[in-house]
C-alpha cells in the first residue's frame, strides 16, 4: 500500500475516506481484518462519529486519510469497538500499522499543543508544515519524537541480558534507553550500557530502528561489542543481567518488539 504525507485538508472535500479516530490511546476499527477493520467514512461531513478536533495525514492508495480525537465519553456503535494499537498489530499489514501509528503521534502532538509552550496563548496550524505556530511569539512547536536506543552487547558467543525491575514476569532484554539532550547516538549506547550493568562497549553498529508510539519513541537499535568491566547493575532500573548463549536463553520479548529482532539476530548469527 502506497502512502503520501500531506498536512493540508483538500479544499471542499466530500467524498469517502480512512478515518483514524482515537479514544485516548485506542483506536475505533470495525470488526474485520486488515483494510476492512479501519473505518472507512462515506462523507467525512455527515458521519456520525463525534470528534473534537481532526488532522489530516495524507493519501492511501488513493484513498484521504484524516487522524482524530474522540472525546473521552465517546462510546462505540454498533460493529465498532476501541483496539490499543498494540493488539492491533498483526490484525492489518505493516503499511496500515504504521499509518495507525502515525495518526496516533499526531492526534497526541495535536493534543497536548493547543496553547504555546512559551506564553501560554493560543497556538494555530501552520500552512507550510506539519507545526503548530503561535501568533502571539512565533514560538513553532514539531510533532516530538523521543530518541531512545536499545543495543544488544555480545561477548564472543554470548549476549548481554538484562531483567529490569518493572517487567512483571521473568523476562530478560538487551539495553535499552532514553537518549539526553546534547548527546550522540553513540554516547547514549555508552552510557546506558555503563550505567545500567558497568560494562564498557567497543564497536557500536547500527543495527535497525522503529517507530514505537507508546509513548512517542523512536527506538534506534545497535550491536555493540564488550569492551571492558564486569556486570554490576544499578539495582534502580536493572535488578539482574548476564551473559546467554543462544542456546541458552531466558525468557525474552515478544516478536513485535525490536529487541526480539536483535536477540533473534544474535541467534541466527551462532548458527
Ligand atoms: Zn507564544
């Protein structure tokens, strides 16, 4: 499926289109799957769908595409219901998800940036990019999207795994984290790595990265090399790690999340 950003509604527009209107942080789809579960709107002006404000996002297959916010009393009619995203992955192919993923962040950033962060006066939609202005400083505040890594270390034939404490079960993930201001990519590796289990790195390659909404995170994802240390967690964030074979390891991820990818990658590389 072929997706094209846009950011300006077209003119006098009356005909059908994919709407995606959120509740919070859940989706209203039909029940069905794939394209089907999406709520495809005849006439985007006589819809009985009541929605606070809208955004356009751009054009699907020829089809318009527009992102909105459902008030929080909004209850579903009949053949629809609410999805978090996270169970609407797999239900709709990755072009449809990531357009889903999309309208979240702008319907979020659209949200939370009515009023200028600066002086606190009304902000509006800016005509020649994805920004809210605000008439009053010029102050233009961007969709934001936070930075984070994640890097799974290997040591010769093992990998670094980590349990950090707010998992509720027993799982074990490469490292990951929140990327500072003024800091590389690289920086952020090392230091994540050093704070959370004391251990240096050498050899930092990009790996892959992914869109990941909950909240507005990029994850840039990195195969590092031990370098020097012993494993020392912090016990803040971290409460257990240590080095895994591929043929022996704990319970790790599920397979939508990138740290599965890197750990799967891990073991298909000792084959
Ligand atoms: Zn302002």
């Amino acid at each position: 499926m072929r997706f094209t950003a846009k950011f300006i509604p077209p003119k006098k527009y009356r005909g059908s289109a994919f709407w995606f209107f959120f509740k919070q942080d859940k989706l209203l789809v039909k029940r069905g799957e794939g394209i089907k579960a999406l709520p495809y709107i005849d006439n985007t002006l006589q819809h009985d769908v009541p929605y606070i404000r809208f955004q356009y996002l751009g054009i699907l297959d020829g089809e318009h595409c527009f992102s909105a916010q459902l008030a929080d009393s909004f209850k579903p009619g009949p053949g629809l219901y609410l999805l978090s995203l996270r169970k609407l992955y797999g239900l709709v192919d990755e072009s449809l998800f990531s357009l889903a993923r999309r309208a979240y962040l702008i319907v979020r950033w659209d949200q939370n940036n009515q009023y200028c962060g600066r002086c606190g006066k009304l902000t509006h939609d800016s005509s020649k990019e994805r920004a809210k202005v605000c008439a009053c400083c010029d102050l233009i505040m961007y969709p934001r999207i936070a930075p984070a890594i994640i890097v799974a270390v290997m040591r010769g034939t093992r990998i670094l795994l980590a349990h950090a404490k707010r998992f509720k079960n027993n799982t074990y993930s490469v490292i990951a984290g929140f990327v500072e201001p003024g800091e590389t990519l690289e920086e952020c590796v090392e230091r994540e790595v050093f704070e959370e289990v004391g251990i240096k790195v050498k050899d930092i390659t990009y790996f892959k990265s992914q869109s990941w909404p909950f909240p507005n995170s990029l994850m840039i994802a990195f195969n590092a090399r031990y370098a020097a240390g012993d494993i020392k967690v912090d016990g803040k964030e971290i409460d257990h790690a240590a080095w895994f074979t591929a043929k022996k390891l704990p319970l790790i991820p599920p397979p939508m999340s990138i740290a599965r990818e890197l750990i799967d990658w891990f073991v298909e590389k000792q084959r």
